[in-house]
C-alpha cells in the first residue's frame, strides 16, 4: 500500500503557474501511485477558510492531452478551490512531473487509471467526504474521464470540458475522414517506427506545433499555438509547449475505443464544449451514448475549443460549481 505524501512546504512562494496565483486557496504538492506504480504529482488546492476538521467535497482534474497541472488543470482547480471544493489538479503517467518511462506516452487505460488513482488520494484524504468525489477531465482527458465515470463508482460526479476522444481520433482522423485501408497503411508506419525505436534505443517524436506560424495553418491550430507556445499558456514541462509524443505512443489509442461503456455510467455527467469548436463533436457524440436523466450537455455560445482552457469570461465556472453541489451534496 503506497502512502501519498506533501513534496514542499515553501510550494506556494515557488509558483511556477500560467495563471495567477490566489490569496483565497493554499496549495500542497503531493504524491501518490496508480495501480502501475507509476508516482502522479498532484497539486491539492484547499479553501484558505477551511478548518481542519472540515470533511468537503473533493474534484480530481486533469487535461489537456499534452499539458500539465500548471496549465488549464490548474486554473480550474485553483477556481473551485476558491468556491469550497478540495481539488487535485494532477500531472498524468509519463508526463510532467509524473513518473513513467519512457517519457511521453500516453495509453487510454493508464490514463484512466490516473483518475482512479487521483480518487484512491482524495478518498484517504482526512478532509475529503469520501462519499462527496467528482472529476473533471479538459480536452483529451474529458474522454478519459467519461471512461473512468464508466469503470469507477467512487465517482459521483463527472464533467467533460471541451472534450477529444483521442481513441477516436487516433483511429479515424478529425471528422472520421481515415477509413479502414488508410488506417492500416498509418499502422504499418507506426509498426515500422517501433522497430526502428528498439534498433536505436531512442522513441522518434511525433509532430508537434510548430515553432512559428505561418498564417496558413488550420485556425484551431492557430488557436493552439497561441495558448501554448506564447506567454499565455507556455510552461516548459508541458509536451505542447516544448516537447513532442513518441510517435508509436497512439498505436494503443488507435485500437482500444474508450467509450464503449458509457452508456453504463449511472453518476451524473455534465459535457460542456463550445459553439465554435472544432472537437464540438466529441462532446456532442460522447453525450449521445449517455442514459438517465443526469446528464447534461452545455454549448457555449461563440467559444473555440482553446477558449475552455483559460478564458474565464467563457468557462461557465458558476454552472460547473452548481452541477458539483448538486451530486456531491
């Protein structure tokens, strides 16, 4: 049995956050193990009001694919930290401060696993109300946390912001437009790299944003570079700030669809996505599959998917704080 632990008592005078800091929360490092073994470093945000004897509800949170816990994970943990929740923002296997080798790889069921081993710390947690879990999952980790809704019921309560499903993706490219030849053809690359990876001893990255732009790219693409590659959003731990995925890294992700069970999910689900993304259908398909009247689908009006990261006047803050007070209650 691992024990989770505090890293740093002087954290909060090393901030090291996009985002500014609050004088309404404290914030602890922690550690704790998944069921791998791999470590996941977690930053616990607490309401500065709480007294020790508190039991609260409790959110983990993690996302996006490919960012760190002192990106968006952190913004909004920080944010429902300051309306009475205890939150853990964390740093998924193999990436940031995260254990896991080698680097940058990611796997629809470890990632999964890491929000099951976020609830193992929160449930252990003396001022957690182990009855009162939720999670939030942004961008590719909204998918992951719809499949951990899926398979874990500590969890009451689950919101998916700007969601991918990166199986999905992986498989069938934006809009479903690989069909099954293409996707052969991209998996005997991804075979060919795995051999050529084992021959040198090294993991060939995948592409990743590019380092300038050149005005001719996608806009979401665009949308992307200017969170992460500027000084909005840029923290050099991050894999889109200033890294890259292996490239054999989506071969698991191609193969192993994780929302299958869905539809299983009994514990309430909100799905929030933006009007002008252009992953809206991830969100919208993914609520699909839900059942029961605890589910909720919210479209925000004139958002892209970047918007959902960092934008405050565009995450619907006081709607995800009433969703959690109601099914953490």
């Amino acid at each position: 049995m691992s024990e989770a632990k505090s890293l740093s008592k002087n954290y909060e005078n090393n901030w090291d956050k996009v985002f500014t800091k609050s004088e309404k929360v404290d914030v602890t490092k922690v550690e704790f193990k998944n069921r791998f073994g791999i470590t996941l470093v977690g930053d616990l945000y607490t309401p500065k009001n709480m007294n020790k004897t508190d039991t609260l509800p409790a959110i983990a949170i993690s996302g996006p694919f490919g960012a760190v816990k002192e990106q968006a994970s952190g913004l909004y943990a920080q944010t429902l930290a300051e309306r009475g929740f205890i939150t853990l923002a964390f740093d998924p296997s193999y990436t940031g401060e995260s254990s896991g080798t080698p680097r940058h790889v990611a796997s629809p069921d470890i990632n999964t696993e890491d929000f099951s081993a976020a609830v193992d710390y929160l449930v252990n947690n003396k001022n957690v109300n182990p009855d009162k879990i939720g999670i939030l999952g942004i961008c590719g980790f909204g998918g992951f946390a719809i499949n951990a809704a899926a398979i874990d019921t500590r969890i009451k309560a689950t919101v998916a912001s700007t969601m991918y499903d990166m199986t999905r993706v992986s498989a069938y490219g934006y809009n479903d437009t690989i069909d099954e030849n293409a996707r052969y053809e991209m998996k005997k690359a991804l075979n060919n790299q795995r051999s050529e990876d084992f021959k040198t001893g090294e993991y060939k990255g995948a592409e990743g944003l590019p380092e300038k732009l050149t005005g001719e790219e996608p806009q979401f693409v665009q949308d992307y570079w200017g969170y992460y590659k500027t000084k909005r959003g840029f923290h050099s731990r991050s894999i889109n700030s200033n890294g890259k995925w292996n490239m054999t890294s989506s071969l698991s992700l191609i193969n192993q669809p994780i929302l299958q069970y869905a539809p299983e999910i009994k514990s309430a689900v909100l799905v929030i996505h933006g009007e002008k993304a252009h992953s809206r259908y991830f969100g919208e398909d993914a609520f699909k599959k839900l059942k029961g009247d605890n589910k909720e689908c919210l479209i925000i009006k004139d958002a892209n998917h970047v918007d959902l990261y960092d934008n405050l006047e565009k995450i619907p803050f006081n709607k995800i704080e009433s969703f959690y007070k109601n099914y953490l209650k």
